[in-house]
C-alpha cells in the first residue's frame, strides 16, 4: 500500500541562536602586562609620596636644627644681659652708698665723738643704746629729771652737728625718766667754721 504524505517532510528542530552577548574575548597574555603596569603605578606612587614625605621632614629637621642654634644665641645674650644687669644694680648700690658718704659726711667715729661731748655736759643723763642707719641715730636714755632731758637736746644741737632732734615719748620709771631719741647727723661743711675767729686787726698806727 502506498502512503502520501500530504503535509510534507517534517521540520527539523534548528537550535536556537544564543541570545548571550558576551564580552569580547580578551587575549591571555594582555592580563600579566595590564596587572604589572598597576603594580607599577602603585609602587611609583608610593615611592613620589615617600620621597615627598623625606623631603618635608628633611626640611622641618633643618628648620628644627636652625631654630635650636637661635635659641642657643637667645640665651647667651639674656645671660650676658642678666650678668650686666647685676653688675650695673652693683654699681648703683655702690655709687648710692659714695653718695649718701659724701652727702652726709657721715663718719661714725666724729659722730660718737659729739654725742659723747653733749652726754659729758649734760648731768645726770645716760645713754642706754644707740643705732645708726647712715646719717640717722636712734638712741634711748634715762634721765633723773625732765629738765635733765632738756639739757641733754640743748647740748645736742648746741654742738653743730645734729639736727632734726625728735625726742619721743619719756615715761617715769622708779623716780627715772626713760625717753627715746632720734636726730641726723649732718655737720658741718667746714669744721673750722664753728670756731670763732677775731677779726683781723684794723688798719692805721698807734
């Protein structure tokens, strides 16, 4: 028996084209180039921002350095203008001290000397202590009697060389006066001249 195959020859099943795109393939020795050459990039930046690093600290290390010898010559001339301040306040003091000397015409040994001539004339007076401070003397006493004490001011500045007497405060004590005393030494400019002199004689004969 014949059989006619009115629908014609099956269709054969195509394979369908795959609709994937992918990326193009690269060639195998191009990867090893392309990760040397960031490798590279890596290193060659590290190695600018190490050396920019050296760079600066180099530089702060010199600045470091200068700035440590300006200090060094900062203290040598505070010290040296320390030095000359204590020699100038040295001689201040001693150009002071010639000063007041040669002011006051202080000396200790004229000083006693006329205190103990006021003492000597005036009667029962004594002295219990004295203190001197350049030309000012401090001195405490006793006296018998207020009119005593009197005498002893009047004999002090009666020998020329005492002023600004200032008798403090005298209190009674067992038939006593205690009193305080404080004058400046301040002679003369010319002993000679507390002297006096007689005139010269008057010019003409007999």
């Amino acid at each position: 028996m014949i059989k006619v195959n009115l629908v014609g020859k099956a269709r054969q099943k195509q394979p369908k084209a795959s609709m994937k795109i992918g990326m193009p393939a690269m060639p195998g020795n191009l990867t090893p180039v392309l990760a040397i050459m960031v490798v590279l990039g890596f290193a060659g930046g590290g190695y600018w921002w190490y050396t920019a690093l050296t760079g600066e600290s180099a530089e702060l290390d010199q600045q470091i350095r200068r700035l440590e010898a300006r200090k060094a010559e900062l203290d040598s001339v505070i010290k040296q203008v320390q030095v000359n301040e204590s020699i100038k306040k040295k001689l201040e003091n001693r150009v002071k001290v010639i000063e007041n000397l040669s002011k006051n015409q202080v000396s200790p040994v004229l000083a006693l000397d006329q205190l103990a001539e006021a003492v000597a004339r005036t009667q029962f007076v004594w002295l219990s202590s004295l203190e001197q401070k350049d030309a000012v003397l401090s001195m405490n006493g006793t006296g018998t009697s207020l009119n005593a004490i009197a005498d002893f001011y009047t004999n002090l500045n009666g020998t020329g060389y005492f002023k600004n007497i200032d008798i403090g405060q005298t209190q009674e004590s067992a038939g006593n006066f205690t009193f305080s005393l404080k004058c400046e030494f301040a002679p003369p400019r010319s002993p000679a001249s507390t002297t006096s002199t007689a005139p010269p004689p008057a010019a003409g004969g007999n």
